[in-house]
C-alpha cells in the first residue's frame, strides 16, 4: 500500500502545524511521499509565504532587490526551524535563494521559493530525503503539464526512495526555467506524484474536515460530502469550491487513484473519498444534490434574432468575433432566437465589452443586444439529479420564494449540473437558499 499525502498552507503555518503533520504521516508507514505548500497563514489578518513572494519579485522589478520583503520570509522560516528545534542550516539556503530572487527576476521562481524552502524545512524535520519538483514536473512550450515526461521522471526519482518530501506548485517549463501552476496549484502536484508512484491513495490534508456541501464561509453548518466523484470535484471545483484545485483530478483521474480529502486538526474525521463514478453509483448514496459552488463577477450578453437557428454559420460568427479578441467563454447558453454568452467581467474592462458589442452587430445583425453585469453564475451539481425527477423545479421554487431573480439558466449537457446567474447582490443568499431547500 502506497499513499501519497500533500499538507497544504494552514498545515505548513508555522512548527505545530508540521510538528501534527509529522504525527499524522509517522502514524502509518504507507504514507511515503509527502507532497507540501508553502507556509499559509497562521490566522485570518496574516500573509501567506506565497503572496509575499510575489512582493519580492515586485520589489526585485522596482528597485533591483527583495532584501526588504525577504527579510520578513527570513524572520519566518527561521522561528520554524527554531520552534521545531532542528540544527540545519536554514540561514545559509535563505541567503542563496534570495541571491537567486534577485537573479532570476522572475514571478514564478520567486513563488516557487515557498514550497522550495517549506520542503526543505520538513524532509529535514521527518529525517525523510527532499527530492525537487524541479527535476520531475515539466510544463510544454504552451505552458500545459507534460504528463508523459512527468510520469517518467517522477517514476525515475522516487523508484529508490522509500520516504521523501517534494515540494508542490512548480516545475519546469521546456526553456529549463522554473515555472508554477496557478494559484493553488500543489493539489496539482500531490495528484502527479500520485500518479507517477502508482499511489493506492492520494490523501489530501487541508483544514475543513472534507468537501463540504458549499462553502462554510457562506454557510458555516455546511455538511460533509461522504463521497463524490471526479466528474462532480471537477464541475464543484471549477465553479468555486477552493478545497481543491479545478485540475488536480487530471492526474489521479486516469490511474483511478482515489482522493482523500482530510482535516490535519481532526486527523480521525472520515473526510471526503473522491472516487470514479461506477464506484459511488454502488453506494448507496440518497442525495439529490452533492454540492452548490459559485463564482462572482460575470456578464452575460444576450442575443436575440428571429429565425436565428436557421442562419447557417449564426453561431459561429459570433464566436469568432469573441475569438479574435482572444477572450475565454464560459457558457452559451442558447434558446431557438436566443444565444447568451457568458464572460468573465475581468476580461471586458478598458472597453473590450463595447468592442464586442459593435462587431457582433456588424457582423449577425441581430434584432436585439442586451448586456448584463455584475452577474454570479452559481452551479447546483450532483449525479443524483438524473435519478430523480423535479430537482430543478424544487430548484427554481426555493429561489422564486426567496425573491431571488434568475438572469440565466444553463443546465449543462452533462445533466450533472444546473448553472443559474443571478445578481452578485444575491450570490450568498441564493447559496443559502439552495442548500437549505435541499438539506
Ligand atoms: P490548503 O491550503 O490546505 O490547500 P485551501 O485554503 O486551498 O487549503 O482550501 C481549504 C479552504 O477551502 C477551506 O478552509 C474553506 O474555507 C474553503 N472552501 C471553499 N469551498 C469549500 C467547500 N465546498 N468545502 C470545503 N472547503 C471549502
Ligand atoms: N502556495 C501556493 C499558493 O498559495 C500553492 C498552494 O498552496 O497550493 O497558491
Ligand atoms: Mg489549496
């Protein structure tokens, strides 16, 4: 038996944070590759190591060193080490990696830095080897993950070890220089090694005690979700839910590698197994609905033609203006004279939503244009909606109760999901809203 653990920040925060962590991997010795973010925050009005890395490399850009912002990450590693009462020299790998910041000038190496010396600090405190995500996680000239290499080279490096520590987030683009995945991104890399080691487990150890039926930030009695499957982590995660990377099922998905999502301060709370569908539709799982997500900030902008669908090319020509602006779609959805687009309101700032306007005009002349801001798109997901009938109408009832007005509905073509917009003045009471109708 094979598992592979990755603590993220709150587990990385600071010497009795590391010091549980320790206890959790040295209470079972299958437990063998241990994948770490960099130190989180302590308490709520803290900073995480990673975001005052990115300050470093900003002070690197303006005045040429990051002596100043890396003093406070200096202050930090070392009370951690002090704390943990290890003798390593942790002063002399601080000054060369601010030697290499300084270097480097570049937002990626200097973020990578966190995990670096977070790895470093904790293979030191298991008496484990560190073995870096440098030599073993590629990036190909797009930017994306090449698994292939990265399977061979995580499988060369670990073949021989039985106990090492890799630091999460980062490896290597094809120009040999250091480079991170998105925020958040050591789920990522605890799902590779999974994958590369032929993992029975890949245990995920975060702070809440699994994932929860929507975020406790909005609904602090949130339940637990016993089980789910990757194709729900994947709609519930990209539409908000942060537990867990939107990307880190890649990995783990193909090998079948399940996930464990566990709670470092209630180490015995059962959390939440993440698993291939076949598997949980043998549970005997009631729930209609697994989880609600969310994101704020979106615009929709709403087309109307007459005898739109039998305008050959309609849709495509739309599409393409948004195309050539280079701008990332979220969802279309669509009726027979209707077509919605669905944007992140970040990309349309400094007059690109006027642009869009006027060339979608120009080129379908349309009956009607109608842009609407400042929606949140919130995601109501689950397998159990295809087995039961009414989800939506129970759905929609709720909402209309509470007075909530629905901008746009989107139930999505993998009938595991229904996508509703509504006014981001709404967001978390329509969250409220859904999880009380269905618990
Ligand atoms: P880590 O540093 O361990 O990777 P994160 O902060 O990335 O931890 O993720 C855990 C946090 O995700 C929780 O503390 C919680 O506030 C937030 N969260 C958002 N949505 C959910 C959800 N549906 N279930 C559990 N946690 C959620
Ligand atoms: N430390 C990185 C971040 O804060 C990566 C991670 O923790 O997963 O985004
Ligand atoms: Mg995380």
């Amino acid at each position: 038996m094979i598992k592979v653990c990755k603590f993220g920040g709150t587990s990385m925060a600071d010497a009795k944070a590391m010091l549980q962590a320790k206890s959790i991997i040295e209470s079972d010795s299958s437990r063998r590759y241990v994948v770490v973010s960099a130190p989180g925050k302590r308490n709520k009005g803290d900073i995480k190591i990673t975001d005052m890395l990115y300050r470093c490399y900003n002070e690197v850009v303006e005045t040429g060193t990051c002596a100043k912002s890396f003093a406070i990450i200096k202050e930090r590693f070392i009370q951690i080490v002090k704390d943990l009462g290890l003798t390593f020299d942790i002063e002399s790998i601080l000054n060369e990696t601010e030697k290499q910041i300084d270097e480097e000038k570049s937002a990626d190496f200097s973020a990578s830095r966190g995990e670096y010396l977070s790895a470093r600090v904790f293979a030191e405190l298991l008496g484990a080897k560190f073995v870096d995500s440098a030599d073993m996680v590629r990036f190909d000239s797009r930017g994306n993950l090449n698994q292939e290499y990265t399977d061979d080279k995580v499988k060369t490096c670990l073949e021989n070890v039985d106990f090492a520590v890799i630091p999460g987030f980062y490896g290597k683009g094809s120009n040999g220089k250091i480079k991170t995945f998105s925020r958040g991104g050591s789920d990522i890399s605890g799902s590779i090694v999974a994958r590369g080691v032929k993992a029975d487990l890949y245990e995920n150890w975060t702070d809440v005690s699994g994932f929860l039926v929507c975020d406790p930030r909005i609904v602090p009695e949130a339940k637990v979700i016993k089980s789910l499957t990757y194709k729900e982590l994947r709609e519930l995660s990209y539409m908000g839910a942060s537990v867990l990377h939107s990307e880190s099922i890649f990995p783990v998905m193909k090998s079948r590698i399940p996930i464990n999502i566990k709670n470092t301060f209630k180490p015995d709370d059962a959390g939440t197994m993440i698993v291939p569908t076949e598997k949980y539709e043998d549970d005997t799982n009631n729930s209609i609905i697994t989880g609600i997500a969310g994101k704020k900030d979106f615009t929709v902008i709403y087309i109307e033609k007459s005898l739109m669908n039998s305008e050959v090319g309609f849709i495509r020509k739309v599409l393409s203006v948004v195309e050539h602006h280079g701008l990332c779609i979220e969802h279309v959805p669509s009726g027979i004279d209707t077509l919605s687009l669905v944007l992140e309101s970040e990309q349309l700032k400094d007059g690109i939503l006027n642009d869009l306007v006027n060339e979608i005009r120009e080129n379908v002349n349309p009956d009607y244009v109608h842009v609407i801001e400042n929606v949140s798109l919130i995601a109501t997901v689950g397998h159990g909606m295809t087995r039961r009938s009414g989800t939506a109408a129970k759905l929609f009832s709720a909402l209309a109760k509470e007075g909530i007005n629905i901008k746009m509905i989107d139930q999505g073509s993998s009938e595991l999901n229904i996508i509703i917009g509504v006014n981001n003045s709404d967001y978390e009471n329509c969250i409220r809203t859904i999880y009380n109708a269905f618990n």
